[in-house]
C-alpha cells in the first residue's frame, strides 16, 4: 500500500543532464539495455528523444529477445486499444510483455494496455456513417429523378408516377442508411488487454468538459512510489485521452477533469502513467529519468 504526499511548496529539481552527472553515477541496468517496445501505434521518435536527452540510450524494437534482456521497457502507444492490441498480437509480442520482470514504464495508451481491458465503441460505426451517407445521396437522386418526372407531366401521367416512384425509392434508401447509421453505433465493448494491473480502462466521464482530455492539468494526489520521487500535488503533465482507468488500490497519481481518475497505476514491475512523459516538460523527464534510476 502506497501512501500520499500532501501539497507542497518544494520545487522539484531539474534532471540531471550528462554533464551534471557524476561519473560514477551508472545505472546497473543500462549495461542491459534499454528498449522502447515497437506497438506500431506511437510517435516513438519523441519518446527515444527524451531518453536520449537525459543520457540513457535506449533501442526501438518490436525483437522479442531484445525486450525480453533489457533492463527497462518502455511501452508507449497513441489511438485505441483495439487497434494497439491487434498489432501486439500481430507481432506475437503478447506473452512476451505480460511475462517481463523488469521495471516496465507505459505511456498514455501504453499504460491503458496495461489494464485488463479497455470499453471501446465498435469500428463498424463509421461503415454506418459511410451507408447513411449513400442512402442521402439515393434520396437527392429521388428528388431529381421527382422533378424530372413533374417537367414531364405534359407529355404524360406515366412519367411523373415514375419520378414519384424514384423519389419514393430515394427517401426507402435514406431511411436505411439512417438505419445503418444507428447500427453503426453499437453498445461498446471490452477490449481484452495485456492484463498486467488488475483494473479496467472506460470512457472518461468528464462531465460538461470537452473531450478529450487535452493539455495540461495537475495532479490532485501523488503517492512515494519511486518514479514520483521528487513531484508534488499541483504540477503539471500533458494529457491527451478520452479514456481513463478509475481511482482503485493501484493508483498512485490521481488528476481531475469532471470527474477523479487514475493518472498513474502500478502493479509490481508495471507502471503506467496516463499523461505523456516526454511531452511534460522539466517534470516529465524527472518521471523518465527516475523510472530509468530504479
């Protein structure tokens, strides 16, 4: 059981950069290696670039040896879980992950990855969103087809019952694609995740806020786990998400936005941190560098 630091005036010191380190200042772990595991779904150059800038040389890489023998792993990932896990599972990166033993650091989805599943809305909305679509432009067609008939009325009744009978077909097929369109949005579903931290990502309830969750925002509660060694309640991180895991035994960071959630859990090895790191400034590359330090 974590404990919780109450607010403070102490201003947490800047990171270490390579020339501020003491020369005997090494991390055991980097003879091992430091690996930022390939998702296929993340901007990987910028979390290598924050690394890099601290001193720490690290490897982007999906090679299950590679992770497997580093002395830390970095997950990060952007978008959904269920394009996220689809390609984990592609890569055949699954048990490789859930089996590591080594500090292991997730990023904004990255950590979201770690939970045990993620509610997602289906994919097949937008094939909704596409029919409803093509069933307006059946129903523009219809009334084109209607006109058509009435300019036609002098020649003959026949005509304008025809343009009728079109117009009628393009407003049916409009119908449908409304139909489809209602479809498209299904109840959510559960993603299943890497499992790592017994808890549950769903969609953030923000209330009147608008989502997503995007920019800075304090932290309402920091627990003494080591990679918060040095931040306090109040400082800022950057977020960018719609989707939260909730306040539960595993949180040790905690932000508001309408509503609490977690905006960093662990578990064991597992440490997730909902906000961006490498995009946190001065604060975020304390976070990078302590994980880095355990």
């Amino acid at each position: 059981m974590t404990t919780v630091q109450q607010a403070s005036d102490h201003k947490s010191p800047e990171p270490k950069t390579p020339e501020q380190r003491a020369p005997n200042q090494k991390n055991p772990d980097r003879k091992k290696g430091n690996v930022i595991v390939d998702t296929g779904c993340a901007n990987l150059s910028s979390v290598k670039f924050a690394i890099e800038r601290l001193g720490f040389e690290v490897t982007i890489t999906d090679d299950i040896n590679l992770i497997k023998n580093a002395g830390k792993v970095i997950l990060p990932g952007v978008g959904t879980a269920r394009h996220a896990m689809a390609n984990i599972k592609a890569k055949g990166l699954v048990e490789t992950l859930q089996s590591l033993t080594q500090p292991v650091l997730g990023f904004c989805l990255g950590m979201q990855l770690m939970a045990e599943s993620s509610t997602e809305g289906k994919e097949s909305s937008t094939e909704g969103k596409e029919s409803s679509t093509e069933g307006k432009e059946s129903s523009t067609e219809g009334k084109e087809s209607s006109t058509e008939g009435k300019q036609s009325s002098t020649e003959g009744k026949e005509s304008s019952t025809e343009g009728k009978e079109s117009s009628a077909k393009g407003k049916q097929s409009s119908t449908e694609g409304k139909k489809s369109s209602t479809e498209g949005k299904q109840p959510s579903t559960k993603v299943p995740c890497l499992a790592m931290i017994p808890t549950e990502v769903s969609p953030l309830d923000a209330k009147e806020n608008h989502l997503p969750h995007m920019g800075w925002n304090t932290l309402t509660s920091v627990s003494d786990h080591p990679v918060f060694t040095g931040i306090n309640i109040g400082d800022y991180f950057y977020f960018v998400h719609s989707f939260a895991a909730p306040i539960s035994e595993y949180t040790i960071a905690s932000c508001d936005y309408g509503t609490q959630f977690s905006a960093a859990i662990a578990k064991d090895n597992f440490i997730g941190c909902q906000f961006h790191p490498e995009r946190s400034g001065a604060l975020g590359s304390k976070i990078i560098q302590n994980f880095l330090e355990m």
